[in-house]
C-alpha cells in the first residue's frame, strides 16, 4: 500500500535504522453506542475504529511504531503512550497543552514512536491524554517485545490483565460534578464499578462459554466472563496494568505463587508475593506456574479496589472483582476465604536487571503538594501554592519558538522548571495530603532513592535521610506517594523535551495537580530542525490556539498576560476594612455599655425591649453606612 506525502512526513523523521522496520497502525477515534463491560448499565464509551475496547498493541523492539490518529468524536483528542521516551521528539509525546494542541474534530495526527532506538522492553499502555478522554475508554494495553527477554526462556505463554474502575456517567458530567461549588471538599467521583479482562497476542480474550454478554461487547470477557485457561505445569508471564482514573487495586491468585520479574519496563530480580498493590497507571509482570493437581478444581483471580481511596463506598458497589483461572470447562471454582489484610508492594525493594548506580545529584526541586477550597469556592489541587492550568502555547512550541529566551523559566508560566542537560535531577515530592498519589514523569524513568512515611517528622524511623551512592536503586515510570509521605526520585536530564509530571488520578490532574519539566530548551530547537510536521501548527491554527511565543503566546518571555492562573487561596483573617469596621462595632459596643452603666446610676432603668430596639436601630445605621461589610474579603 501506497503512503501520503503525509504519512511519509513523520517516517522521515526517523533514522535510517528506523525505517528497516515500521508497525503502522490506523485507528479512527469513535464513538461506540450502548457498551456495558459490567453488566450493569449500557453507555456511550469511546473506541477505535467503532469498536471497544481498543485494540492491544503489541510492537518488537526492533521496530517504530507509527499510528495515525483521526478524531471522529466532537472533542479534541490526543494519544499518550504512556511510558514511551520520545528522545529527541516530545513533541509526539500527546500530552494535551504540553507537547500540541490537540486534534480537532475531523482532522489526524501521524504519531511516531520510536521504540528500536530507545532501548526500552516490557509492559506499557496507551491512552487518550486530552481532558480526561481515556476515562470513557480510549485506552489500551502497549508491549513492547524483545527477541531476548530477560525472562524469556522462563515461560511458556503470556497474558495480559488488564484493570480499571468504571463509571457509568461520561467524564465531563463527572468533571463538572467534582470541580464545582456544590463539593467544596473536592470529594472525587467514586466509581460504580470496576473491570477486569485479559488480551494475548494482540486479541482480547473472548467471554467464558455459556455466559450472555451484552452484544456491543460480546467478543470480551469481562470480570466473571473472562478467564485464563491454563495447563497443568506450564509457567506464564502475567502482565497486569492498571488504566483506571482513581483506584488503586489490590491483586493476587488463589492456589498459586507470583513472581515479580518487571515494573513499568524495568526487568528486575525474582520477588516473591503473595499479593501485588498497583496503583493506577503502574505495571507490573509476573510468573505464574501452573498446578499440576487440577482434575476437580479451577481458581479464583481477585482483584480488589482501594476503597481507602473513596470519601464514601455507596451500598449498592461492589469493589471486588472476581475472575478465574481455568484448567478444565468441567471443573468447580475453588474461591479461598477473604484475606485478613491488604498488603502494599514495596517497590523500592525491587533490585533492576541493567544496574544503573544513582549518580550525585546536581539540582533538587522540592514540590510540596495538597489540596484546599479557594476563593472561588471549588476544591483544586496545587503544587508549591500553585494550580497548573494548560498553557496557551503549549510548552514543547514555546521551546521551540522563543530562541536564546526559551532559557528563560519565566516564559512557560509559574508551574514550570527548566533543567539543564545533563543534570541530575532529584524530584523531593511532598504528600500534605492524606491520600495515596501516583506521580507520574513523561519522557524518563526515575530512581526512587528514598521514601519517607511522615517527611516532615524528626523521627529518622519515619523520614530517614537520603543515602547517596546507591548502587543500584529501582527505576519506574508511575511512583505512589502516600499520605503524609514523601519520595525522591532521581533522573539524569539527558531527554531535551517538555515533560508534564503529574498525579495520574486523572480527577487530580484535572484539579491542578501537575507541573512542567523543560529540559534543554535550547538543545530542543537543534533537535527540531526540518522534524517538526507542519501539521502540529496548522491543527493549532484550526483551533485558534497561537504556536509561538511564551506560554501565553506574546513574544516577550515575561509578558503573561492573558495567562490562565487560579484560583486563588482565600485569605482567611482580618482585612483593614474588616478591622476598622470591628473596631467601630467595639467602640458603639462600649459606649452603648456605659450609657447603660451611666442611666442606671441616675435612678433610671431600662428594659430589654428598649436595649433591642436600640441595638437594632444601631446595626441598620451600621448596614446603611456600609460599616459591616467586607470584614471578609477573598482575594481576587
């Protein structure tokens, strides 16, 4: 088949050793009517090519992948893969108001992923990354394949799970609830479900013989109509990725024993355990070898949701998700008893495959995060007294755009960080809040150096003191922050791009919990010379977004103005106005009192009728002067 001058646009841009091996895909980004996965409720979902789920994508590290994105829904659309470097090229990184503009309606975005020169293998996924479209579905599982898988030889076949809470409203209905007057205390949206199916080789497993499912969906299995058929004695790879929007979940086989052996694409030494915790958009991969006594029993698979999470757990949800493993059509389910106790996954304990030692670092940015109500009455996440909002430009333009000035951290707005290259960087993130966040950094994985459980104790038991020269500390994409705690993560600045690091709750994100990396400004432009396709400028054209300039599109990297920002904390206390109108008050309060004290002692007395009358008839002299007003003023 032929290929466009526009479709040849970004294969030019590859290198020559790309072009030995291309994996084209195209994928129409729809509309699909009347899906219910769960069983429970029929909704309009967004899938590819009319059809949902989306299909996995599985590539050789050998090869590129190129799929090319047309948006047939009435919003706009990007596709993020999550995980994926980008080196040299971030502008393909999909991240909305970030790396472009966005697709509008009708119009396709060629994206070009460069997997044979990044040197990364393993368990990654695929998602929309424009305001929260992947929550109604558009989202899939991405493998990345190598002729010499670290494990290879240990296994006999391979699966992927896949995860996720489920809502039956729409995200911009469930958007517009939580950011919102009516819910002050920024509650997120609680799912009314969850999902659990499986995929290999590229198809999605279908549903359990003798089930009805529901027609839109009837080639996948879903929660009770999936399950993974097994043979006595073999070992498979499990891949299991959670692409929810809030929940975290807790994961683990009856029968049988698991073997961690990769997070988030970093192969790691064998690890024993009995339950895995991930946290939404984290990957994990383990083996799983089959039991040889399996003449009357098939076995449960749990998957449960982190219902710590939730401000309440509605009565008619049910947060565990029940699947199975199957040896034989004929046999009985064999579901243990429930656990006693959930168990969190130490990943910092994981030991990488490739050693790489954690190098001194030359800068630390510390982001201390929490959530409050502000002044305009919503509930909004922040990071440093900051809510990100998307840039006019977005950054990845400004980089390119500004010459010498794209230096300068001013320009790309005040939820932003330039970095030089090569630097390494020491990310100290800050949990005020008392909820678990996982944080994600586009175009790198870091190295996760030190936790603390309180960071701001004294207590070396509860916030220990970073260790330098580590020999070998573990590397992931998505790192989960608890409450009260915080983590280092350590990255070497060697990807010139602009990265967005942020809480992948997507109801965060959405809140403002999010910050901007620029790395190397000046190396970028070197890097974008004749790469940048024409197409980026002309969709931001099409949408009258401008595509230069400083992230509020003026040429002048200090001139803002016109810049989203907010909202703003409320001030709390006492203004000048507020104070001279109290002191007012106490001054008539006191002589009212002495007027009183003074009548009396002439023999006169007074009743309580007349003491009302009068202090009614001062407070409505009081209103009419404009006295009582603005005691509290919010900043605007």
């Amino acid at each position: 088949m032929s290929l466009s001058c526009r479709q040849l646009l970004p294969l030019l841009a590859l290198s020559s050793s790309a072009l030995a091996g291309v994996q084209e895909l195209w994928w129409n980004v729809t509309y699909v009517q009347d899906a219910n996965p769960d069983g429970l409720f029929e909704r309009r979902v967004i899938g590819v090519n009319g059809t949902w789920p989306p299909p996995p994508i599985e590539v050789s590290t050998t090869d590129s992948l190129l799929v090319h994105v047309t948006n047939s829904i009435d919003q706009l659309t990007t596709l993020h893969h999550h995980g994926m470097y980008f080196n040299a090229t971030s502008w393909m990184d999909g991240a909305m108001g970030v790396s472009q503009c966005g697709i509008p309606p009708g119009d396709t975005f060629d994206y070009v992923v460069p997997i044979n020169s990044s040197g990364q293998v393993g368990t990654y996924w695929a998602h929309g990354h424009a305001n929260g479209i992947y929550v109604d579905g558009l989202r899939t599982p991405l493998l990345l394949h190598s002729p010499n898988e670290t494990y290879g030889a240990d296994y006999d076949a391979e699966f992927t799970i896949l995860l996720s809470d489920w809502y039956h409203e729409e995200q911009p209905v469930l958007s517009a609830a939580f950011i919102n007057i009516a819910n002050p205390a920024g509650a997120e949206p609680i799912p009314d479900s969850a999902l659990i199916y499986f995929s290999q080789n590229g198809s999605y497993l279908p549903p359990i013989p003798g089930s009805n499912p529901s027609p839109v969906t009837s080639a996948v299995g879903f929660n009770e109509n999936a399950t993974l058929p097994f043979e006595p004695g073999k070992t498979y790879r499990l891949r299991i990725i959670n692409f929810g929007a809030f929940a975290g979940f807790y994961f683990w086989i009856d029968g049988h024993e698991m073997q961690i052996i990769e997070a988030d694409g970093t192969d790691t030494q064998e690890q024993s355990v009995d339950m895995l915790s991930v946290s939404v958009a984290q990957r994990y991969s383990v083996l799983v070898t089959a039991r040889n006594d399996t003449t009357s029993s098939n076995w449960a698979i749990h998957a449960n949701m982190d219902t710590t999470m939730f401000d309440t757990v509605p009565s008619n949800l049910n947060p565990n998700l029940t699947s199975s493993i199957t040896y034989s059509t004929s046999a009985n389910l064999t579901n243990l008893s429930p656990v006693s106790s959930y168990i969190t996954t130490n990943d910092s304990a994981l030991v990488p495959i490739d050693i790489v030692p954690a190098l001194s670092p030359t800068n630390t940015l510390q982001l201390a995060f929490n959530f409050e109500t502000m002044d305009d009455g919503t509930n909004h996440a922040f990071i440093n007294d900051v809510v990100y909002n998307s840039p006019v430009v977005p950054a990845i333009m400004s980089a390119l755009s500004l010459g010498e000035n794209a230096t300068s951290l001013e320009a790309y707005g005040p939820y932003s960080f330039v970095i030089n290259y090569g630097d390494v960087i020491d990310l100290v993130v800050q949990n005020g809040d008392t909820g678990k966040h996982p944080f994600h950094l586009h175009g790198y994985k870091v190295q996760i150096v030190n936790r603390a459980t309180q960071y701001n104790s004294t207590d070396p038991s509860l916030n220990p003191p970073l260790i330098e020269g580590q020999a070998n500390p573990m590397r992931r994409d998505t790192v989960t922050i608890t409450g009260g705690g915080s983590v280092t993560l350590r990255f070497v600045a060697n990807n010139p791009g602009a990265w967005i690091f942020h809480c992948h709750i997507e109801w965060h994100l959405e809140s403002g919990l999010a910050v901007q990396l620029i790395t190397a400004p000046l190396q970028i432009q070197e890097q974008a010379l004749g790469r940048v396709p024409a197409f980026m400028y002309e969709q931001c054209s099409a949408l009258g977004v401008p595509s230069s300039g400083n992230a509020a599109g003026h040429a002048s990297p200090t001139d803002l103005s016109g810049l989203p920002l907010g909202p703003a904390f409320q001030v709390l206390g006492w203004l000048p106005k507020g104070i001279g109108a109290m002191a007012g008050c106490v001054l008539t309060a006191i002589i009212g009192i002495l007027t009183v004290v003074w009548y009396s002692a002439m023999g006169g007395t007074i009743s309580e009728e007349e003491i009302e009358e009068l202090v009614r008839q001062r407070i409505e002299e009081k209103e009419r002067k404009g006295k009582f007003f603005g005691l509290f003023k919010k900043k605007t």
